[in-house]
C-alpha cells in the first residue's frame, strides 16, 4: 500500500516537470529595483527548494583583473580594489540574480555589460574588442540541432553573434545522445528548446530566437528576415526540401549560407553576398527541376537530389561502407560525437572570419583528420589482382595458321561475302561472360578460324578457362544454326593442335544435303538477348513451354536441364545469388573484375569500348545505382568483409532472382574443354528456344561458377571465410535441385520468365578487331 501511494506521488513529480518543457528564458531579478527584489523574495518563498548560487566575488575578481592588465594583485589588494570598484552598493545587490526555472537554480552574477567583458575577455587578442562588438551586433540563422547543437553552442560559447535564431522541429531522442552533448533527463524534449536553455546558461544575455516548427515554406522569410536580417546562415538540417528551399531564400536576400556536413570535415561556403547569381549547391543540381523536390516522399525519390550534394565520390569509406549497411544492420547513417564537435568548432571559426570580412571565397572544402593525421600509405601496397596474360594479335594468328595442319572435308564450300557477313556477324553479337568477347576470327582458304584471345577471357572464376569455352560453344553452335538458313553444313575440327591451345577450332563449310533436316532452331538465332527485367507480375511458365526448352539443351551429349518453380526453393537460390554476387565482390579479383572489366557506368563509355555490361541494362532504382557506385571502391568492399556485413549488396540479385517463373540450370559430365564448348552449345540452344516462345533469359553464373572453384582448384584455400561460406551455400543450392545429379558441373544458373519489356542490347566490338580475312575469291 505504501509503494503504491509512492508510485502515485512520482506521477505527480512527472507531471509536475512537464509544466516546464517549452520554458527556456530565465527570469532576471535586479535587486536594487523594489519590484524586483519583491518577485525574488516571493519566489524563495515559494519555492524553498531552489537552489541558490552566489559567486559574484569571483567574477567580481576576474572582471577586476581584466580592467587591470598591468597590476599583479595579492588577496589583500584585490579585495580592496572590489570594494573600490563596487563602491557603496550593497554585494547582494549588485549585478542581477538570474532564475533558471527548468533548473530550478537561482545564480547571481555580473549585469550584462560586465558579465560580457568578463567571458570574452580570454577571446583577446585571437579576436579583438573591435571585431567582438561588430560580432554582437551579428546575427545567424541555424537550421538543423544535431550537427546544429554544436554549432550553435561554440557561436554562443565565442560569443560569435548577438543573436542566434535557431530552427527544428524534432525532439532529442536516446539515439541523439551519441554526438548531441544532453543529459537523459532532456529526452524528448524539444532540441531548440535544450539549445536555447544550453546557451542561456552559459550566457543568459544571448538573445536565441527558436522556431520550434523547423523551416517551413511559411516561416522561412521571417526566420531571415523578421527582426533584421540574418547576416549568416547555418544549413545543418537533413530535408532535402529545406536545404534547397533555403538556400533559395537566402539567394533572393544575398545572405551567405555555410554547410559543415560532419564526414570528413566537409565545407560548403556559398557566399550569395558577394556572388547573387552564383547558382545554389555549386551549380550540382542544376540539372534537376528543384520545384518538384517539395512533392518527393519516398528515398529513391530523392536520391537523385540527394547525390549530387552529398557527392558519394568523396564520402569516408567508412560512410560509404556504412550506407550500404542501412536497414540491413543500421538503420540510418552514422555520426560520430568528434567529428559533430570539431564541425561545431570549423563552422564557428568560418562563421567569425566571414562576417568579419576576412574570408570571401565560394566552395566545397574538407577538413579530413583522418587523412592530415594518419599512417603513411605502404610504399609496395600487395595487389591481389590476377595477372593479365597479353592476348594474342592477328599478325601472331597468321602465322600460327601457317603451321596447322588438320583434314580438308571432302568438297569443301567457299561462302559467298553475303554468307560470310552474315556469320561473322552472328560471331560478333554471340552472348560472353560479362560480354567479354573472348575471340578472334580468322577467314583462311574456305576455313574460320577461332582464337582464344585470353586478355579478354580473364576472370577469377574462369577456372580452365569454363567461362570462355562455355562462349565458344554458344557462339559455335549460333554459326552453325546460322549457316543452315543458306544450306551449308560446318564441320568442326576442335582443338586441332595440342601445341597451340589458344585455337578453339576450325570451322569448314559444305552445301547442306537435301537429305538433312534443318534444326527447327535455325531460323530464330538472331532472336536471342538477355534480359535483366524484373517484371511486377511473376506469370508462370507455360509447361510446354519448359518442356521444348529442357528438349532443346539436352540434344546436346551429356547436357542435362533442370529447373524449380516452387517459390520456396526460388526463395532460397535467390539468397544465394544474392550472397555469391556479395562474396565474388570480397575477392580483390572479383571485385576488380566487376567494377573495371565488366560494368560500363555510361551509354557513352559502352559504345566507347563495344563490350562490358552497360549499367542500364540493369534496371536498377536510384538508391541500387547509389549502391554500385559505392561498392565500386575496394576499400568498401574491404570493411564490409571485416564486418562480416554488406546485406545491401545481395539485394540486386535476391530480387532477380525472386522475380522469376523458374531457375533454372545446366549440367555436364566433366570438368574439362570439351564438356565446356558441348555445354555452350546445349545453353545456346536452350536460350533460343526460349526465346523463341517470349521467355526471357537472364544468366546468373556466380554462384555455380565459384562452386566449381571451391571443387575443382585450391584458389579458395588462402581465405576460409570465403570458402566456408560458398561450401554453405552450395549444400544449400543442392538441396533445392535436388534432382541433379551432384557429382555432375554445373556450367549455367539462370533466370526464365517472360519480360515485361526487353532489355537494351550490349555493345559489341567492331568487326575489325574480331576479325580477319586472308582469302581471296
């Protein structure tokens, strides 16, 4: 009964504090006004509780040296010069006793002119008295309390101004509390509100003005003008809207703005002063409609604003590292106590120099401890990186035709140009690992000529070279599709020559016999693409449809197709692309495969180099565009393996995955050349065949090709995280096609579905530098 009685009078306390949430003016009492003395009687009445403070003898003796510089004082003659300077006024009288109600404190200390000589005194001679009274007469605008606490607290501590207007509508929650200096008992309440109380108890005669609401389109003209307009603005605030909408404003009023973004030390000084028509963020949205910005609600909406002034390029790898981890192990960004506490202290020092006319230049600038104080850079940095074997050129594949022998067919056909052209075209639009074209073609005496050019073949997954023989069978098998529609017959010679094992084969030509049949798939080669859509609608494959696909590859010798529509087990797979896609970027290789060998981050960049996956063609939202850009910096990818992290790089590939009809896969017996080559030719065929009938296909080839790794080479063993992790997942991937065949090579993991719009075609190279023709006709 007693607790409960206990429990109820903490209710009342509770309640009793929230009268107090919105006060953050004190209450000045002079006690040599009647009325004032009266109030502050009444008051300690009242409340006997309140604390009271009296330390006016000692900042009576500080304000006495100041005045003083060139006397050395002792207790005797500092007393007596107190006395004198105090002269007949009572000491409980003199200055004013000033009452904090959230604190329920009462302190007494020097009147306002005094208490300002005496505070600022130890600002002297890093700021003079001249440029301390023209800062009083100063006023700034602060938008933002996070970043802005600090700010503003250093400005009121330096006395930077005479004014501070300080805007956000949020309140302080815990998570504040890990660079917000506050106490637990201000959670929840208002931050212009703990601000404004913070300054008005290291100076009471600070005049702060708070627009507890934040910046709205209403309020934002007096929030720079009302009273007198600002001189500086502060933009510490995380609305995109806002930091526009402002810097509009203070454009339109020639008002500098100032920006300290807390990563790396990160400067914006736009001074609109003394530049009106200088364009807002650096001219690094002008390219965007900023009217529209105010109507943006979700983050992908934005992110297209958002980059440009954040300028992901020069974010802390750290930051950057930590964006691809938001909702996957945090749920915002990162910021740190230091680096908000020495942005309060740049911004304040700029903040001084500017309106003191010492400093007139525009720009972005970063002050980076990490990189003014840091190690020296290892003079031999280890790289990871495979070795690039130089490719062979047309001048060596002349002569080394010079030299092989193989047997001539028995009437052997010349093609016509036309026929040539059209084969040779076939050649070069025919589907490559990260469209890396791994081939060479020469024309010679009646006979195509196929080279491996390994420069472009190299790959950290293309153990024995799967990956490039898997090329050389589709493109193989689409030649001779193609030459059926002119009646002609290829004959192959694979591997002609041990000695040379850069020649994939020798094609040769004859007529068709009228007894032949022509593959139903030879009219349908110039057909097939790959598609990365991501339809809203999953529709589910057709089984006749699967069916032709499966007969397809498997009238290839040893080819077998498997596929699983059960979302479940498509559910699972698409976990494990996401996850390979993320470890294949652990591997410095795979990583620098991906990022400097495969991707084309412009239109401009694919036609440029005709090959590479062309980042459109990914379909990819704003904030995975945002992603790709960051993982593109090793040193990311480095952290993200440290922390055991980077959720946010399997997305892309989960949701392929999970947007399809089937998953599907090919297998072959062996692990050798001649399985690769038959096995891109059953892909070949299976790809036509889907396409033939409207369903798309997307490859998804990490993960397998990786098993293979783990399986058939010891390139895993120098990293057990990476190998225990793909080992997990293979058993996983297992279990889901659990009617292959395990003992099999997987050779080809793919997406089937039926697009809602096609992808745009990757780039090729130009004929001439895949092809060369010695014969004459």
């Amino acid at each position: 009964m007693h607790l409960d009685k206990s429990f109820n009078k903490i209710n009342e306390f509770i309640l009793g504090s929230k009268l107090y949430k919105d006060i953050y003016t004190p209450s000045f009492y002079r006690l040599s006004n009647h009325e004032d003395s009266e109030k502050l009687a009444a008051l300690l009445q009242e409340k006997p509780h309140i604390q009271v403070f009296d330390t006016l003898i000692n900042q009576l003796t500080d304000l006495v040296k100041g005045l003083n510089p060139k006397v050395i004082f002792n207790k005797d003659t500092i007393d007596a010069a107190i006395k004198d300077h105090v002269g007949t006024i009572e000491p409980f009288k003199y200055g004013v006793w000033v009452y904090y109600p959230w604190m329920e404190k009462v302190v007494h200390i020097l009147d306002q002119q005094e208490f300002i000589q005496v505070r600022t005194n130890r600002n002297k001679h890093k700021i003079t008295q001249e440029e301390q009274d023209r800062l009083m007469q100063k006023k700034i605008g602060v938008i933002g309390l996070s970043v802005g606490q600090s700010v503003s607290l250093t400005l009121a501590i330096e006395r930077g101004c005479g004014e501070l207007r300080i805007a956000d509508f949020d309140v302080l929650d815990l998570t504040n509390l890990n660079r917000i200096r506050s106490g637990v008992h201000n959670i929840d309440l208002k931050k212009t509100v703990i601000v404004a109380r913070e300054i008005a108890e290291i100076d009471p005669f600070l005049k702060v003005t708070c627009f507890h609401e934040g910046i709205t389109e209403d309020n934002i003209d007096a929030f720079l003008t009302e009273n007198g307009k600002l001189d500086l603005l502060i933009d510490e605030c995380d609305g995109i809207a806002i930091k526009i909408l402002c810097r509009t404003k203070a454009k339109g009023y020639q008002i500098p703005v100032l920006m300290e973004a807390s990563d790396r030390g990160t400067i914006d000084i736009e001074r609109f002063d003394l530049e009106p028509e200088r364009p807002i963020l650096h001219g690094f949205i002008e390219h965007l409609d900023i009217s529209k910005v105010k109507d943006l609600k979700t983050n992908e909406e934005k992110i297209p604003y958002i980059l440009p002034i954040a300028g992901v390029e020069t974010l802390s790898t750290r930051m950057k590292a930590s964006m691809l981890e938001i909702e996957q192990t945090i749920t915002s960004w990162p910021q740190l106590a230091s680096a908000v506490t020495y942005g309060g202290g740049i911004t304040a020092d700029l903040s001084r120099r500017i309106l003191l006319d010492m400093l007139h230049i525009s720009g972005r600038f970063f002050v980076d401890i990490e990189e003014i104080i840091s190690n020296p850079e290892p003079q031999h940095a280890v790289s990871e990186e495979l070795s690039v074997e130089k490719g062979i050129t047309f001048d060596e594949i002349r002569e080394s035709v010079k030299q092989v022998s193989f047997e001539k067919i028995a009437n052997p056909l010349i093609l016509s140009d036309d026929q040539l052209n059209q084969i040779i075209s076939i050649a070069q639009k025919g589907s490559s690992a990260g469209n890396n074209q791994p081939w060479k073609w020469l024309y010679n005496d009646g006979a195509l000529y196929l080279f491996h050019d390994t420069e472009r073949s190299f790959s950290f997954a293309n153990q024995q070279n799967i990956a490039a023989y898997l090329s050389f069978g589709l493109v193989i098998e689409s030649i001779r599709l193609k030459a059926e529609t002119f009646n002609v017959l290829v004959h192959e010679h694979t591997f002609p020559d041990p000695t040379l094992p850069t020649l994939i084969t020798i094609l040769q030509f004859s007529k068709l016999p009228d007894t032949q049949v022509k593959d139903p798939l030879a009219d349908f080669t110039a057909l097939r693409h790959t598609s990365r859509n991501r339809p809203k609608e999953i529709i589910p494959m057709n089984a006749l449809h699967l069916a032709e696909i499966k007969e397809a590859a498997e009238q290839v010798d040893g080819a077998k197709f498997y596929s699983i529509e059960n979302p479940a087990d498509l559910n699972k797979i698409a976990n494990i692309l996401g996850e390979a896609d993320k470890l294949r970027l652990f591997t410095p290789s795979g990583h620098h495969e991906l990022f400097n060998l495969e991707l084309r981050w412009t239109k401009e960049h694919s036609r440029e180099t005709g090959s590479g996956l062309d980042l459109e063609s990914f379909e990819l939202t704003p904030g995975e565009s945002v992603g790709m850009r960051i993982a593109k910096d090793p040193k990311v990818l480095h952290l993200l393996k440290d922390w055991k992290g980077g959720g946010g790089l399997e997305r892309l590939s989960r949701k392929s995955g999970i947007a399809s009809a089937a998953l599907g896969l090919i297998t072959m017996p062996y692990f050798n050349a001649d399985n690769f080559i038959a096995g891109g030719k059953a892909i070949e065929r299976m790809w036509l065949a889907a396409n033939k009938n409207q369903v798309s296909i997307h490859p998804m080839t990490a993960s397998i090709l990786h098993f293979n790794v783990l399986k058939y080479s010891d390139a895993l063993n120098d990293d057990l995280f990476l190998k225990d992790k793909f080992t997990e997942l293979n058993n996983i991937f297992y279990d889901c096609f659990s009617s292959s065949d395990p003992n099999d090579v997987p050779i080809f993991l793919f997406r089937l579905f039926y697009a809602e719009k096609q992808s745009p075609p990757s780039e090729r190279l130009p004929i001439e530098q895949i092809f060369m023709s010695n014969s004459s006709k």
